[in-house]
C-alpha cells in the first residue's frame, strides 16, 4: 500500500505540474486515466466480507497431485491465482498432529501435539471463530470425522488432549456457533454424565437434526442456529457411501449468507484424506481427494458469484510420506509410502478472492490465523 501511496502521490505531482505548464489537455486525461485506474485497483483490494478455510487432513502436494492425475489431470484448486507454503511443526516436535496444526490456523500460536485450543500452558486461547462471533460475524464448522475431531474441535473448545471428545463436545455449548456440520452424535447424547447435549442445543434454540431423520438435502434451509450429526461415530470413508460433503459446502455458504449482515466465517475439513494416508491406501487417499475437490469447486462457486468471499484451502500436514512411483500413469497412479504417520513437508497454501495476495510466500501455519485476522480487519 505504501508503494501505491507514493505512486498516487507521483501522478498527482505530475498533474500539477502539467497544470501549471500549460501542455495540452490530453495529457492531463492520460494521468487522470492513470489515476483512476490505480484506484480502482486498490479497490478491488477491498477487505473479504466472508473467509472460507478448507483444511484438506493431512493432503500434500504428493495427495493433490495424485487426485489430479486420477481426475483428467484437473483439480478445483488451479484455479486458484495465489499460492504459498506454510511450515507446519508443531511447539514440540517437528512432525506435527492436527490438534496443534489446527490450533494454530485457528489462534496464531504454536502448541503442543494434542492441544485443543490451548497453548504450551494448556491456557485457552482465542479462535478465529470466536473472535468473529464477538464482531458478530456468523460461523461454521464442518466435517467428515466427528465434528468434536481435533481440526475443528481447535476452533470452537480449549482441551488439553484431544480425546477429552465429550468435554469438546460439551464446549460447543460456550459459543454461539451458527453452524455445525459432522459425525459424532453419541458424544453429544450418549455421555459418561448423562448430559444430553442435542436436548440443550434445542433448549437453546438451535434446530438440530441428525441421520436418524431427513438427509441434508431434504431439509428446508433452517432459520435458527443449525447442528446436524452426520453419523454417530466416524462417518464412513466416501468410497463406501458418504455423499454429504460437497452439497454442505454449498448449504453452508447460502445459510451462514442469511444469518449476520457482517458476514461469516466458516472452516470446512476434508478429514479423511489423512485416515488414508495412515492406512498407507493410495485409493482411499484420492477418493477422498476428489469428494473434496468437488466441495472446493462448489464453494468457489459460491465465492465467484458472492465476490466478497475469501477463500483459503490448505493442509494441517502431509501423511504418509507418499510419492507416485514409477510406472505410473494418467489414471493409474502407483503409490508408495515412507510412514504410517504425519511427516514434516511445507504445506501448500491455495487462496481466491478479496485478500488472497496476502497468502503467497512462505510462512510459518500460524500466520494462516494472522492472515484471517488482518483480512477480516480484526
Ligand atoms: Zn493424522
């Protein structure tokens, strides 16, 4: 901005001196041309009124190539015009996990393996979401593991361990989260203390539905706070029959659109990419790739027509230490693997829409929560 500053600066000069010179009018419209469209420029760099992160678990450039090679060698995420890399190790282990990743994307700190939403003291610390519920922005979160799962458990609950799934699932009660999106129901009324979590939502005011009842699709576009448990458990791998990512990309988008005149936040997780690099399944990892290559094409969508949506897509971290092998082709990738675990490589970072210029380069993946925070004007 300073550079544009100094060069408006520059162009008016130049006008005055014109002016004062007396030269032909055509030469002061050239400069006004100039001017208004260096202006203009600046106002398409206008702050997002929406932001969208997509965490895809555990996709690595070796994941995403993979997905592309067995997809007509395309993915959603070319037509991305930004792209940068983040450092993705964790306060005490260069190989991270995605509790302390997504901690860090969600509060701008660096924490431990494990730590949900809290830092190297296990003190809680301040979400994206929660900061945007505060400027009375709408929010969302949803998933294809349970939706108390470290990725989006960092955003909404402060754990010291990522297993504590019933606390988590009882922190989603602290905020007033508009949207939530993911398996996990007998977290939320099956518990140790008895609580039926789904009952206080209600009593709340939320409208809560699960798959015991209408799909998502057969719902009507809800008009309160809206949680719908996708499973009771793990939702299963798409390969066997898990259709609801894409279509709650594109319902979330349109409802968190209605619910604050400020805009939203909403984090979207393709979590299973990863449980197929840990089963070491080159199969399992593309299927997964694709399904969340379909709910990237569908939010970019949203994003395009909105115009006031950015869009962040990245990794917690790469698993598996996968790499296509030789004998591979278009359509036929042959996959090996290095681990059955998370593994330490810079992670790719995708960006679309207004703000997105800020995301190229390299950084560490607690300035994704910086980059959200200065985007937002937090
Ligand atoms: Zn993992």
């Amino acid at each position: 901005m300073n550079k544009l500053l100094f060069f408006l600066l520059i162009c008016f000069a130049a006008t005055s001196c014109v002016t004062t010179s007396k030269t032909t009018s055509t030469a002061q419209e050239v400069i006004t041309k100039i001017v208004k469209d260096t202006v203009y420029v600046a106002e398409k760099r206008k702050k997002p009124k929406n932001i969208i992160l997509m965490i895809g678990d555990g996709m690595g450039l070796t994941q995403i190539s993979a997905g592309m090679y067995m997809n007509n060698n395309q993915l959603a995420l070319e037509k991305f015009p930004v792209i940068g890399l983040h450092k993705c190790h964790a306060d005490n282990d260069l190989i991270t996990d995605s509790a302390a990743a997504a901690t860090s994307f969600a509060s701008g700190i660096k924490t431990y393996n494990g730590a949900i939403g809290v830092d190297r003291n296990k003190k809680p610390v301040v979400t994206i979401l929660e900061l945007a519920e505060e400027k009375g922005l709408a929010t969302g979160l949803v998933a294809t593991s349970t939706i108390v799962h470290a990725t989006p458990a960092s955003f909404i609950a402060h754990q010291p361990q990522r297993k504590m799934y019933e606390e988590i699932a009882a922190d989603f009660l602290t905020t007033e989260v508009d949207l939530f999106i993911g398996g996990g129901k007998k977290y939320f009324d099956r518990r140790v203390d008895s609580r039926n979590l789904l009952d206080e939502f209600t009593a709340k005011g939320y409208q809560i539905n699960t798959f015991l009842g209408k799909s998502l699709e057969e719902l009507e576009m809800p008009t309160a706070n809206f949680g719908y448990l996708t499973a009771d458990s793990d939702p299963i791998p798409v390969a066997r029959g898990r259709d609801y990512l894409p279509y709650a990309s594109t319902f979330s988008c349109k409802f968190l659109d209605k619910r604050s005149p400020k805009g939203f936040f909403l984090m979207i997780e393709g979590s299973q990419i990863d449980w197929g690099g840990h089963a070491n399944d080159s199969d399992y990892i593309i299927t997964e790739m694709l399904d969340f290559n379909e709910s990237i094409e569908n939010v970019l969508e949203y994003a395009k027509k909105d115009g006031n949506t950015l869009v962040v897509i990245t990794a917690d971290h790469e698993t598996g230490g996968y790499a296509i092998q030789k004998g591979s082709k278009m359509g036929e990738i042959k996959g090996a693997f290095t681990s059955d675990y998370h593994t330490g490589d810079l992670i790719p970072v995708f960006a679309y829409g207004p703000g997105a210029e800020a995301f190229a380069g390299i950084y560490e993946n607690t300035a994704i929560f910086d980059k959200i925070k200065e985007a937002f004007g937090f």
